[in-house]
C-alpha cells in the first residue's frame, strides 16, 4: 500500500483542470456558447460551482463579461468554441482592451495534430488578437492549465487591465493527468511610487497655478481611487472636468465641477481647458474625442500627467511632472494647494451657469435629453445605466446624473454598436439588486437583439429604453453638417415595431409618442419587477450639441442653432 507521501493523485482531464483553475481563480459567472471543440469544458461544467450563463450570439457572451468586469473590477470571463466562436468574441475583446477592462476570454481550438492544417473550424485566434490582449496562450501541455490560467488572471487585473486570451485545442482539454493543484492569481507588486524630484515639481505647478483644471478619465475608476479624487478636489479647490470614462467619479454637485470634456462636452469644459495654465491629467490619456485638435488643446497650460500605466505619459503631449504608479497614493501625495484661484473658480463657475441645459425643448414630441435626465434622478443612485453607442450614448453622458464611476458602461474607445443590452446583462449579474437601464437606439438595439431571448431565460429585470428616430443618428448629424446634408444609407424607414418585436421575446413592452407621456413611463418603467422595454419615438431631425468639429479645436464647438 502507498505511503501518504507517495499517494497516487486521481486523474483529471484537462477540461477538468480548467474548471478547478476557474473556481480557484473566484470566478462565479461564465458567459459563452458552446460548440465542438469547447465541449469538454463544457462536459465538466455541470456540478461546479461556475454558473454558466448562455447568450445567443458569441459577441453577447465578452460584451456581458465586460460588462461584468467594469462593475466588480474583476476579470469577466467568456467562453467559445473554435472558429467562428472565437472570431465572434473579437469585437468585445477588442472594446475590452481600448476601455481597459479585465477579462480571460477562453476559446476551444482544434487538436494540436490539426493546428495549421486548415481544419475544421480552424482559426488562428491567438494571432488574430495579439493587438488586443494584454497577453494570449495556446496551452500546448495538459500540466500547464493550472499554471497559465493562474498567470491570466494575475495578468488581467493587474496594472492596466485588459483581456487575456487562453486558447485550447481539444486534445489538451480530453486528456487525464495526474491531477496538479490549481493556483490561485498571483497577487501583483505595489506599485513604485515617483521618484521625489518629480513629485517636489508636481506640488510646486501646484503651488504657483493661478488657473489650474483637474482633467480625470477611467483611470480613476480601474485604480479604485474615486474617494482620493474627491478628497484631492476639495483640498486644491480646483475646477474640474472629465472624459466619457471618467464621469461618475465626481459626486453630483461637486464645486467647480464643469462636467465632461470634448467633442460633446460642456462650453464650460472646453472653455475652461483652453484658458487654465496647469493641467492636473489623472487616469486620462490625451484622447483625440476629449482633446479635439491636439496642438490647440491647452495651449497655455503646463501638465502633471498621472496614470498607472507610464506608457501613457508623455505619449501624446509633453508632461513637466510625470508621476507613474498608483494613483491614490500620488494623489494623497499631492499636499499642495494653489495660492488664490477665487477668481479663477468664479470665472469657470460663470461659464458653468451660461453651459446648463435647458430641458424646455419646443413641441409636444418627446425630447430626449429631458427624459434621460428625469429617468436617472428618478432611478436613484444605485442605478447602473449601460449605453450603445451613437446620439443617445452622448445625450446619456451630457445629461445623465450619475454617482459612481461604475453607474456609467458605455463603449468609449472602441465605440462598439451592440454594446448596450449584453452590458445591462453582465451588470445585472454584477450587481443583481441594482436597477440596471439600457439605453439604446434603433440602428443600435438591432446589432445584439436576439440577447432578448437571454433576459427572458434568465428572468433579468433590465430595463431598455430604446430612443427611436428612424435614423442612423449621428451618422445623419455629420452628414447633415460636414457632408452637406448628402444623407447616404441612414434612413431606417422599414424598422420592425421594436415593442411587438420585444413581447415576441416575452418581454413587457410599451410605446411613447408624446411628452405628456414620459412621467407615466418613467414610472413603469422603475416599477416593473421584470425585463420591460420602452419604446420612445423621437424627432429624427433632433441633433447632439455641442459638437467639436473634425481637426477644430474645442473652444470652436457649434451650438444648436435657434
């Protein structure tokens, strides 16, 4: 008989052994679909403690992951077969990698004897992702499941997050091994802080600004630094303003708090930006949508440029003090306070007041801002809005009220179309007690429709409002302004009636037409206790102001004409 020491483990299949790493890795939900050659995880699944969530389309299953990852800052995990399971998920990995989200997307591959010979369902999707992954594996040797999958997660939450990808060709996940025990993630090093130099520089263009602008984006929510933003911000007293990804961060009603930036941000921003002498950039990287023309953006302003990741600074424009690493620590770092900005703060405090929407729209038809504003004070701040992508993305962001970085998912880098259903489905496993309201229009809602069937399976109380204007929306704006009104292939004439089509799917839905209406939709909509879609009819010849143009710098936004 075998000595303790010397007892012979029971085999397990490589399948196995990615559930195990799984589990060890705390991962409670899995989006994915299977198919051939993924089977074997999905022959181990049933019995685990893994809830497997189905979705109907691959690219549902790493928008939802996402989704999932933005909310808890945990990977997401998604899950395909070879082939055009794999190619499926490339979209969502990619908007993934562009907004900085933790995710492992797990594919099945061919057999290893069958790699490179044009097999059946045979893609290279270790090669066809490389530009969108932090990292990728094809795990060649049953042994190493517990071993890499450990490393992904580690490398997906670590740093900078991204999406890993783990590709496994069947034969690896069929065969049994003696079992190896799974690891854990490796927990990742603190990181350094900035040498003392670069600090003593930081705090003293802090000392000497006279019109300083805290610019901050999703970096703030990715390091978990929200409350050091807002303790930083009252300490300095300076006026602020944010990227797309970076609303939420500020608490609603923060003094001096001059809203998002950009191509559609506030006058009072952009204005802001354009006469401020120090830019204190935190988690924000120099976007072109928040910049406009970059040599015109800030032109009298010096930078302290911070980010955990140092790649980023000095990338797109010059910083006199870069501090890389962790962002709250820097942050509590910061100890000095600007002199006297008084009149500073009540210069962009009037920019502010002229820059407040007005939500008294003309006519009887529903006006899209004013409902999106009333719908998020009604929600509450628990509220997580999910967005598609197009004029309701930026009329979300413009007039949504929101409280925590988390309430706001919008595909911000890669402006992804579809986004918005399979996020309000991976935030509703997020956050189950959450209202979670999808925002979407009817170019967009048509990209990832059949996730309705997802939400009926599941029981899901997602809440969708579907902003209906006949029209490819933004694309009819800059033809209507930059293409002189050359309207090409944006009439969506022929839409399905989306509220018929949703009770197709088993989910309540309704229609508004008027203004009249929207209290009492609002309403239903909060109170209903399942999925429901509300279907709002809106003026098709409605624009998104303001608007950078192209190559233009912000202070040279265009304004609703009257």
């Amino acid at each position: 008989m075998a000595s303790a020491a010397h007892a012979i483990h029971p085999q397990r299949t490589g399948a196995r052994l990615v559930i195990d790493a799984l589990e060890a890795a705390g991962v409670e939900v899995i989006f994915g679909y299977p198919g051939g050659a993924i089977m074997p995880v999905y022959d181990a699944l049933p019995g685990s403690k893994l809830r497997h969530i189905l979705v109907r389309h691959e690219q549902g299953a790493a928008m939802a992951a996402d989704a999932y990852g933005r909310v808890t800052g945990r990977p997401g995990v998604c899950l395909a077969t070879s082939g055009p399971g794999a190619t499926n998920l490339i979209t969502g990995i990619a908007n993934a990698f562009l907004d900085s989200v933790p995710m492992v997307a797990i594919t099945g591959q061919v057999g290893t004897a069958l790699m490179g010979t044009d097999a059946f369902q045979e893609v290279d999707i270790f090669g066809m992702t490389l530009p969108i992954v932090k990292h990728s594996y094809v795990i060649r040797a049953t042994e190493d499941i517990p071993r890499i999958f450990a490393e992904a997660f580690a490398l997906a939450a670590s740093g900078r997050p991204g999406p890993v990808l783990i590709d496994l060709p069947k034969d690896v996940l069929q065969r049994a091994i003696d079992a190896p025990a799974p690891l854990p993630p490796a927990t990742p090093a603190a990181p350094a802080m900035p040498d003392a130099s670069a600090m003593a520089t930081a705090n003293r263009l802090i000392a000497e600004a006279k019109a300083p602008i805290l610019y901050f984006g999703g970096g703030i929510a990715i390091a978990g630094a929200e409350e050091a933003l807002r303790v930083f911000a009252a300490r300095t007293g300076m006026p602020s303003v944010a990227t797309l990804k970076g609303l939420g961060s500020l608490a609603p009603g923060t003094p001096h708090y001059l809203g998002m930036l950009g191509m559609h941000g506030t006058r009072a921003a952009n204005m802001a930006i354009d006469a401020a002498d120090l830019l204190v950039c935190v988690g924000a990287r120099f976007d072109d949508r928040a910049t406009g023309k970059l040599d015109a953006f800030a032109p009298r302003a010096k930078v302290i440029h911070i980010d955990a990741d140092p790649a980023e600074i000095n990338k797109l424009r010059a910083a006199e003090a870069g501090l890389g690493g962790d962002i709250i620590a820097i942050l509590d770092a910061l100890t000095a306070t600007p002199a006297d900005i008084a009149a500073w703060t009540a210069r962009c405090d009037a920019w502010n007041r002229q820059s407040m929407p007005r939500y008294d729209a003309p006519g009887a038809g529903v006006y899209a801002p004013a409902l999106l504003h009333d719908l998020s004070v009604a929600a509450g701040k628990r509220a997580i809005f999910t967005c598609d992508v197009g004029q309701h993305q930026m009329w979300v962001a413009q007039h949504c009220v929101f409280h925590r970085p988390q309430a706001h998912l919008t595909s911000a880098g890669l402006g992804a179309m579809g986004y918005g259903i399979p996020a309000g489905i991976g935030a509703l496993f997020a956050e189950p007690d959450a209202t979670v309201i999808t925002v979407t229009g009817d170019g967009s809602i048509m990209m990832n429709i059949q996730e309705l069937a997802t939400i009926r399976r599941y029981g899901l109380p997602l809440k969708i409002v579907l902003l209906d204007n006949s029209q490819l929306g933004l694309v009819r704006q800059w033809q209507e302004l930059f293409f002189d009104e050359n309207f090409s292939e944006v009439d969506l004439y022929d839409n399905p009636d989306f509220a018929e089509l949703a009770r197709a799917f088993g989910i309540e839905a309704f229609t508004v037409d008027y203004r009249e209406q929207v209290p009492a939709a609002i309403d239903r909509l909060l109170a209903a206790r399942g999925a429901i879609l509300c279907h709002v009819r809106i003026d098709s010849r409605e624009n998104v102001w303001p608007l950078v143009p192209p190559n233009r710098s912000n202070v040279e936004m265009l304004e609703q004409r009257k």
